[in-house]
C-alpha cells in the first residue's frame, strides 16, 4: 500500500513540465547540401493529448501564399525555395501554430496541435477553462468529458460512467456489484440520473457489473454534488446529467468496438446535409459464453444478457434554433439457475428546443417520457407466476436566460412532471388455479417547481451565485388508504379502518422552499475559497433492503404516511492551481443533514406489499467529509489523487421503544466508508502507446456481526441485536491497462487495441461478510468477493 | 469470478441467552419443549449450545388449567407434556419456566386454531448439481395439497416425523476370504437380515412455511417437506407422515425470519442481518433478552409410502454387503403399523 502510493507520488513528479509545441526560435530543417529550390518539406499533424492524426487541417505559408490540406493521416508536404519561412498551422477548434523555419533541404516536421478555448478539455475534469474551478462560484460540479474517461483503466473492456465517477473525491459505490453511486454520503437513490434530460430509474447491466450508457454515444457527463443550480430539483443528493453527442451534418462516421465482453457500433452522419444529423448507437453482450465456463454450476446454468440502443437526431434549424430527439433504451435479463428470471428495461424519449431570442436572451424548452419496466418470472413447475412493475414518467422543463454581461446572468423556469408507478402485479403463469392473481396497488403523483438563478461577480475578487426553488408535489387517489390506531406503531394489527380516494382526488400535498446559495472569493487568479449552502426535496424513495440497486426493488412515492425527504447542505472549498494550471488542487468540507430517509423494519416483506408504511421506519441521516484532490492536467503523466474522510450516519428515534433501532443512537449507514483513497495515472510512452492505472483502497462497509449463536429447529442462527457495528476487511484493488493505436493503412485500420487487467493482484475484496449455517460445514462467517481474481479484458475499437 | 468462502473474524463474546423452542399441537402427544443458552457465534468448535436442566416448565392455558412437563431422562433440556396432553382448538396456551438459579420467565398467550387437512401429498424429484461433481445431488419434495379456507388467514408451518425405510443388503457380494478348506468364493448370505426396517429421526433441513395471501380460498399445492436421497432412503420403500399445523400470525413471522436468515446465500442481495425476536420475557427483567418461540398449533396429517420407482431420478445406491442389522437404527422386523 505505502509502496503504491510512493510510486504513484513518484511518477507524478516526472514530466510534470509539459513541453512547448511550437519552437521559440527559428528552427532549422533538413540536411544543408546547398539546395537551392525544390526542398520537399514533409510532416504530420496531430492532437497533443490524444495523439490522432488532425484530418483536414492548413498549412499556410504567408510568404508564397500556399495553403495545404493535410491528408487522412494528418500529413502534408511542401515544397519550398530555401528560405526564411512563417509557417502557419490552423484547425478548427485548435490553437494556430506559428512556426518560423529555415529551409535548408528535405525533412520533416512533426506537429503537435492543442485544442482551443478548452485547450485542456481532453484532461481538465473542471470544465473546459482551466481556471474555471478557480474561478466561477460553482461548487462541487464536476464534468468529465468521454475524453478524460477514456484515459482511465476500462473496466471489462469499455469506458464506464459510474465507475469513472466512483474514482472522484466524495463518490463512492458499495462494492465491485453495485451499480449506483453514494454521493457524499447520499443513498443511490437520492442521485437523479438524468439521461438528455429524462430520469433514469437503472443505471446498470447485469446487477452493475456494467453501466447501462454506451460511452460512444456520450458527450460528456456532469456530477453535481454539493450546490445544485436551482434548475435542478427532485432528489436530495446529487444530480447526474449525461449528454449524448450530436451526430455530424458534414460527412457519416463511426464507431465500432469489441470486446470479449461485449461488442458495440454506433454511426452517424447528415441525415440531411449541413441540416440534420442523425446518431444511432447499439451495444450487446456476449457474456453467455463466460458465464457457461464457469465452474461453479449455479452459475454455470445461468444466462445473462443485455443491450443499449440510442438514437439523436439533431436539427440546427437556423442559427439561433436547434432542435434534439433522443431516444434511449436498455434492457437486461438474468436467469437465475435457469428456473428464475428478472429483467428490467429503461426506455426514455426526450425533445429538446433551444434557442437564441436574442443576443441576451435564450431559451430552453424540454420534453420528455421514461419508463422503467422490471419484472420477475418463477418458471420452476410449482405455482409459476409472473411478477411485473413499472415506473412511467412525464414531464416537461422550460429554461429562460438572460444575460446582462459576461458576469451577470439570470436563470429562471419551471418544471412539472407526473410520475405512475406499478409497484407489482403477480400473474400466475402455470395450469390450474393454484396460486391468486395480485396487484399492489397502483400509485400517482404530480411536483411542479419553479426556480430562479443569479450569478453575478464583483470586480476579479468576488463572486456570488444565489437562487431559489421551489417544489410541490401531491400524492393522487385512486387508492385505498388504511388508518391505523394513534399512539401505537403502524402495523397490521393497528389498522382501524380505510378511506377511499377517487381518480385524481389529492390524497397528500407537500411543497417546501430550497434555497440555493454559493459565494467565491478570489486571492489571485490561481487560488480562491468558495462557500455553499443548498436544500434539497424529494419525492419518491427507493425501498431496497439490499446493499445495489435491484430489479426486485421497489420505488415508492411519498405519501401520507412517507414524507419527503429532505437535504440540507453547507460546503466549504478551498482551491488552488499551480504551474500554470498544470497542476489543480482542491479541498472541500460538507456537512449535510437529513430527514425522512427510509429505514425498515426486522425482516421487512417489501416485495408485493400492499402496507408498506407498516414496514418502514423513518430515519434521519447526517453526513460530513473533507475531500481532498490534486490533479496533474499536462505532460507525459496525468492523472489524479482524490482522498475523502467521510462519514454517513444514520440515527432512528420513534415514540415506540421497540422501533429503535441501535436504541436511537446515531450508526453507521451502509455505505459508510470513512478512508476512501483514489489514485489514477496516465503515462504516455510514446504518441501512441499509454499505460493507465487506478489504485482505489477504502474503508470495509458497516456489517453486523451476531451478538450469539442459538438453535432453533435444527438450525444454527445468529442473534443480532445492534445494527452495522463491525466492519468488513479494507477495499483495495489495483487495475492497469496498455493501449496501442495502431496506424495502419486505410481507415478501417486505424484502431485501438486496449488490454487491460482488473484486480491485479487477485485481491478477494468482500462485498459482504455473512453468517451462515450451511449444510456440510459449521455455523461460520463467510465472505463473498465479486471479483477474486484478475480479471483480463481485450478490446479494439476502430473510428470510421 | 465470484467466490465465496470462510473467513476468520473476531465475533464479540456471545451472550448467554435461554432459547425456548417448542410446539404443542391438537395431535399425539408427548409434545416437548426444549431449552439451551445461546453462546458465541464463531468458528468450528466455539461457543457450544448447551441445554438448560433441572428448570420447572409448565404450560398453562387460558382457563386456568395447569399442565406440568417433566424434563427426559436421556433428552436433558427437553421438558415432556403427558402423553395423553393435546392442545385444544380455541383455548391460548402460555409457557411458564422458573430456572434452576430461580428467574422466570413467560410467554405471550398463543391461541390454537384448526388446520386444514392435507387432501393428498404429491411428489416432485429434485435435483441440484454439485460443483466438481458428476450426479448431483437429489432429493424428493411433498406437496400438500390443502383447500384452504376463505374465511380466514391461514399461516401454515409443516414439520415430518422420522422416517422409516427398507433397507436391503447385496448378500450376492459377500464373499468370505478364501480358505484351504474354501478356496472358492461362493456368496455366502447370511439367512437372518438380507432386509431391514430402518427409523431415522431427522429434521427437515429447510423450514417449509406458507400464507394464504395469495391462495387465499383456493385448493392449492405447496412445497412442505423435502427428504434427500442419500442411497439408503429411497432403496425400496420410505413412509414419513407429513405433519401440518395452523400456527398464529406472530409465529409464521418469526419463522419466516428463522428461515430467511438459514437460506441466506451469500449473494449481493441478500437481506441485512434481522433480529429475530420470539414471544418470551423475562417477568424479572424485562430487558433481558430471551430467544426462541413457544406455539401452539392445530395439526393435521397425512402418511405417504414412497417407492423408489416414485422418484424420476435416483442415487445409487449404498452398498450394504451382507447384515443390515449393522446400520444403525435398523432393526429385521417391521413396525407394527407398517402398511405400505
């Protein structure tokens, strides 16, 4: 462990002088043996950060007034008198490069072009100014660019979302099975993942071993984790906000890439020329084959499969209007030792207007449907049946923003969207009456909000971000709601009788007011303290009892009986560039408070239940953090440090003693992980060949170990008593990855080999440490790791 | 790629708790009640359950009536109603235990209801591979058929008695050493004990449970008892009488917990760790902790002969050379009532 974090420390250290791309004094090119005219002057162009060739880019020389455009491979040849020349190299979006030469005979020249305005987009994690987090009075908004995810590990083969998430400060996952994210202390539920502006219920494939996004249909993706713009709203923790890209209205192209996992192609091009373009992208699993060689025979007879399929199509009508249509779904199914299958699909469709009203003013205007589907279906032979739920979505957001200057704008809007949920209905599916139809019943609901924003700065020193929202929401009939008796704990036995709300009928209402507010001082263009505070509300509420997002979780509105929950957030941050931005770093401190989050009940049938409220225990939570960061953008070597001390409590107080839980102290949430480190290095070997790697170690999660061992009906059992007490063995786990651009021939050819190695040294990092009596052994704890051994992956991904 | 195996941790010094586990029913008696202390949840040979002797048990039901359980002779820890004590349909039962060192201690007041009947018991071959085995293992699943009542929410608990099986010998592969006066090897069974009766107390491994939420009214199949072929049972012939019993709401939930916790698996959605808490107090300290479960149940049951042409797949079986009357519990006559 010491050792690693020497290494990394090392390597972080060289190359951190990024070099120049263009020479400060005239440079001398080719062999001096008297030529006089004809001197052939070859070379190629390609991007500093990503070593790809530039196609298409000028190469100028002012001084005979020829410009070249260079070929599929980024080269070009000039021929030249000898002479002084001011050669000129220009690509759209890059930086011109002035480049004074003297021609003295034949040579070459190698080029290397930096992207302009966000010159350092491919690796800054802040945005595309580099000194952005320095600078604006956002707090906690990280964006990555698919560009930036690329440069890390891949995980089985693919650049992965969640995880390339899970590497930032105050992000965290539960294990190597889980597919959620716990932000700052947050449950994965309270993250509103949000794809084209649609809400996505299930970010996973295959219980989380992948993410359910195909990165080559991704732009790039924002994680907004301690103040949230006020046009956000719905969820208490976080905001993730993923953008597919547009397709290209000059010329089709493509994507392709295999795996042994998985294989993916997406493709697109002008649907109609310099008009409309259109971007279709598709990924399918293979991994049957895999899960077959296993050996251990529950495994061995499951069968697993899943695919992604998006479609864009983006019309820039004139200059000022743009139109967007992106469809976007998933699916997933998993048979269980062949007699039990679960599935799930994410379906979402979103319509998008922007527009320029006039140079101050623009408007946003969005539409959206998403649904989630997921269902469970019993094929042993006994009393078969079908279990299917579903979550529909519908909604609409519209922005205005106007903007007095460059450092004054406004943001103002409103939302509303209704949401229905199918919690579950069983469908017997087998011959013969042997098992009862059943249906929970349905529920609906409404929120609307409205929100304004104001950014402003003070002269270079002050900087100061405050807005407002506001939300409603109202639970709506038809239902039967059950009373229960007053002064005694919500249960079966204390329901006294049922009220009957009609279609449509207001059963519940809430709203409450989430101010947001942000302030940034500046030392100098180069460090700056920012200060943040946001509350946030919602609505709905994942009840799981399982540690991952499940399909055989259930998501339940708010109700009269469930309240919202709420968040209160102060943050804190410190940051500071060096070098020339090439190095950033950043310390931040959180507090957040929390109230109503779910907690459930000893041995809670949450499946199929009708009562929920009779299961569930309202608990408030508490979390706080400081979170360390520093980040190399340029050079040889880039990469990051991130480092968090966190904590995540729980605390369950009710009138009724025996509802306690931990008898109303506060305890550790699941996903409490105090020591939570992140290394991740980039090391280019030469233009196309780099090896990444990521280190992560953090804390073992909360488990509860037995407080006894007592038998019962020839059983071995454990006694449990106080919740989350004990740990499980530290997480750490290193990956590498090699990858190799290979330049061939043709465009077919010109691809990219990545191999890579997940868990390195074959660590056996528990997910979960569990007491089990099993047959032929002894009562005993047992560990199960997710991924025990290294785990190779090969992949080759070709543009077209 | 995901594997689960043992692992040494430090578990907190286990507390010693009295465990109470016991079912009086509307069937034969003597019903029994047995009592042990809890002790550390640990490795192989720490923390041994312990029964708890010399305690004063009795049962008392709703009229007043008192029935006193004598602890077995041999079964130290378990207490014994008479055997001509039945539970009766509509009364409540409470538990009463004084311990040795003087506490006391009393259950919450159970009320017996009437079980259904078991119309018929259908049979269903299970079976499940082994990794790093060719035969899997394999095993016989009893249905029970129940019209169930309407009127009412039923929780069903099913239990199996001991089983008892033929056993047969291969007297065609004993073949006694040669000797000079024997040199060849002719089988030589012995006339007395080529077949055996064979009485095997077992438990049923898993718990078999059910409620009527969703065959509430309807005559339905549920799986209630599962015997593995262990390449004796099934040989020939097996008869178990399949016992089921009406337990009350609280009791199905806190089996459905013992059960929950005793099929945990190890994957990453198993339920959290629940504390199972039973029906007993302590009347001296209400804080202390008493584990376990005291029922009272209405019973209903039905016996079944199995015949190993019933199975669709069998173990092969175990040889026994040539006296069956070697294996345990195996006795040459068969019991009284065996009526196949």
């Amino acid at each position: 462990m010491k050792k690693i974090l020497l290494l990394f420390l090392f390597l972080m250290g060289q190359g951190a002088w990024a070099q120049t791309t263009a020479p400060t004094k005239r440079e001398v090119i080719g062999r001096d043996i008297g030529q006089l005219k004809g001197i052939k002057i070859s070379g190629r162009i390609i991007d500093e950060i990503s070593g790809e060739a530039l196609v298409g880019a000028t190469v100028t020389v002012p001084e005979l007034e020829i410009t070249k455009i260079t070929d599929n491979n980024g080269a070009f040849e000039l021929i030249l008198d000898r002479a002084e020349y001011n050669i000129q190299f220009r690509y759209v979006g890059y930086e011109t490069i002035d480049y004074p030469i003297t021609a003295v005979g034949d040579g070459r020249i190698s080029i290397r072009m930096l992207q302009e305005d966000f010159q350092l987009d491919d690796v800054v994690i802040f945005g595309r100014d580099p000194e952005k987090n320095i600078r604006s009075t956002d707090m906690g908004a990280i964006t990555l660019s698919m560009n930036t995810m690329r440069e890390l590990p891949p995980f089985l083969g693919e650049v992965d979302i969640v995880r390339s998430l899970a590497t930032l400060p105050g992000v965290s996952q539960v294990g190597e099975a889980s597919s959620g994210l716990n932000v700052r202390g947050g449950g994965v539920d309270q993250n509103l993942i949000q794809f084209a502006g649609a809400p996505i219920y299930n970010p996973s494939h295959m219980f989380g071993l992948f993410t359910a996004f195909n990165a080559d249909v991704v732009n790039d993706v924002t994680l907004y984790k301690a103040v949230v713009p006020a046009k956000f709203g719905g969820r208490s923790s976080a905001i993730l906000d993923i953008l597919p890209k547009a397709g290209s209205v000059a010329k089709w192209g493509g994507d392709l890439m295999l795996s042994n996992y998985s294989g993916k192609l997406s493709v697109n091009g002008p649907l109609i020329k310099d008009k409309v373009s259109i971007l279709g992208g598709f990924r399918i699993s293979y991994i049957n084959w895999f899960l077959n060689s296993l050996s251990n025979p529950t495994v061995k007879n499951s069968q697993a499969n899943f695919y992604d399929g998006n479609l864009v199509i983006s019309a820039p009508i004139s200059e000022n209007n743009e139109f967007t249509y992106s469809y976007y779904t998933s699916y997933d199914d998993f048979a269980f030792a062949s007699d039990t299958t679960i599935s799930w699909k994410n379906t979402a469709h979103s319509l998008q207007w922007k527009s320029r009203l006039t140079a101050k003013l623009s408007l946003e205007a969005l539409g959206y449907y998403s649904g989630y589907d997921y269902g469970i279906f019993n094929q042993s032979g006994i009393n078969d049946f079908d279990i299917n739920s579903s979550i529909q979505d519908l909604g609409g957001k519209l922005f205005l923003g106007y903007n007095f200057s460059e450092t004054n704008k406004v943001v103002f809007g409103g939302e509303y969207k209704q949401v229905a949920i199918q919690p579950g209905e069983l469908i017997p599916t087998g011959p013969g009456e042997e098992i009862l139809p059943q249906k929970v019943q349905d529920e609906a609901g409404r929120e609307a909000g409205v929100h304004f924003q104001h950014e402003f700065e003070l002269g270079e020193k002050f900087g100061f971000s405050y807005g407002l929202r506001y939300d409603t929401y109202q639970y709506l009939g038809p239902r039967v709601v059950r009373q229960y008796e007053e002064n005694k704990p919500v249960s079966d036995g204390s329901a006294i009788g049922e009220t009957n709300y009609g279609d449509g009928e207001v059963i519940q209402t809430y709203d409450g007011l989430g101010p947001r507010a942000s302030f940034r001082y500046s030392f100098s263009k180069s460090s700056s303290i920012k200060l943040g505070y946001n509350k946030m509300y919602q609505f709905i509420h994942l009840i799981s009892n399982t540690a991952t997002i499940a399909p055989t979780d259930v998501w339940k509105l708010s109700d009269n009986f469930l309240e919202p929950q709420i968040a209160d957030q102060y943050s804190l941050g410190f940051y500071n560039n060096f070098k020339g931005n090439i190095f950033e770093t950043s310390i931040e401190v959180y507090y957040k408070d929390l109230q109503n989050v779910v907690e459930y009940k000893d041995g809670a049938t949450l499946i199929m239940q009708n009562h929920l409220e009779t299961e569930l225990i309202p608990a408030e939570g508490q979390a706080y953090g400081v979170e360390l960061y520093v980040k190399k953008n340029l050079g040889r070597l880039t990469g990051w440090v991130s480092y968090t001390y966190s904590r995540s409590l729980r605390r369950v107080i009710t009138p009724f003693e025996e509802e306690n839980i931990n008898d109303g102290e506060w305890y550790a949430s699941n996903f409490d992980k105090p020591h939570d480190l992140t290394l991740i290095g980039n090391y280019k070997v030469s233009t196309n060949t780099s090896i990444s790697a990521t280190f992560a170690y953090s804390t073992g999660r909360p488990v509860t170990f037995p407080e006894a061992k007592f038998d019962y009906s020839g059983n071995s059992l454990a006694y449990f008593d106080s919740r989350n007490q004990q740990r499980i063995p530290d997480f750490h786990r290193l990956d590498l990855a090699v990858n190799f651009k290979f330049k061939g021939e043709g465009r077919f050819f010109d691809g990219d080999w990545t191999f890579s190695v997940l868990n390195v040294y074959g660590r056996k990092n528990p997910f979960s440490i569990f007491f089990d009596d099993a047959q032929d052994s002894p009562p005993q704890a047992l560990r199960l790791a997710i991924l025990g051994v290294p785990l190779p992956s090969l992949s080759y991904a070709i543009k077209f | 790629m995901a594997c689960i195996d043992p692992y040494q941790v430090d578990v907190p010094q286990g507390q010693q708790l009295l465990t109470v586990e016991g079912l009086i029913h509307t069937g034969l008696g003597p019903h029994s009640i047995t009592l042990t202390r809890s002790d550390t949840y640990g490795s192989v040979f720490e923390g041994l359950v312990r029964p708890v002797t010399g305690a004063t048990v009795v049962i008392r039901d709703n009229e007043g009536r008192i029935i006193f359980l004598t602890e077995g002779q041999e079964a130290r820890g378990s207490y014994f109603t008479p055997v001509d004590f039945r539970a009766e349909i509509g009364k409540s039962y409470t538990l009463q235990i004084q311990t040795a060192d003087g506490r006391v201690y009393t259950s919450l007041p159970e009320r017996v209801e009437s079980a259904p009947e078991i119309e018929n018991i259908n049979l269903n071959t299970v079976t499940v591979p082994v990794e790093g085995e060719t035969t899997p293992r394999s095993g016989v699943q009893l249905i029970s058929e129940i019209n169930d009542p309407a009127d009412q929410n039923n929780f069903y608990f099913w239990r199996i008695s001991p089983l008892v099986y033929v056993l047969e010998t291969r007297p065609d592969l004993f073949t006694p050493r040669p000797t000079p006066e024997k040199p060849d090897r002719i089988p030589e069974p012995k006339p007395c004990c080529a077949v055996c009766y064979r009485t095997e107390i077992t438990g049923n491994q898993s718990l078999f449970i059910a409620q009527d939420d969703n065959f509430n009214g309807l005559t339905t199949r549920i799986p209630a008892g599962f015997i593995e072929d262990d390449g004796l049972r099934f040989v020939n012939k097996l008869r178990v009488d399949l016992r089921q019993y009406a337990i009350s709401q609280e009791a199905y939930r806190f089996l459905r917990l013992v059960k929950q916790q005793a099929e945990i698996s190890g994957s990453i959605f198993d339920p959290p760790p629940a504390t199972i808490r039973g029906n007993m107090i302590s009347l001296d300290n209400p804080e202390e902790v008493v584990l376990g479960y005291f029922m009272a149940a209405g019973e209903s049951s039905r016996r079944i002969y199995i015949d190993n042409s019933d199975l669709t797949f069998n173990q092969i079986a175990a040889t026994i050379p040539d006296d069956c009357r070697v294996v345990a519990w195996a006795n040459v006559d068969p019991p009284v009532d065996w009526n196949p």
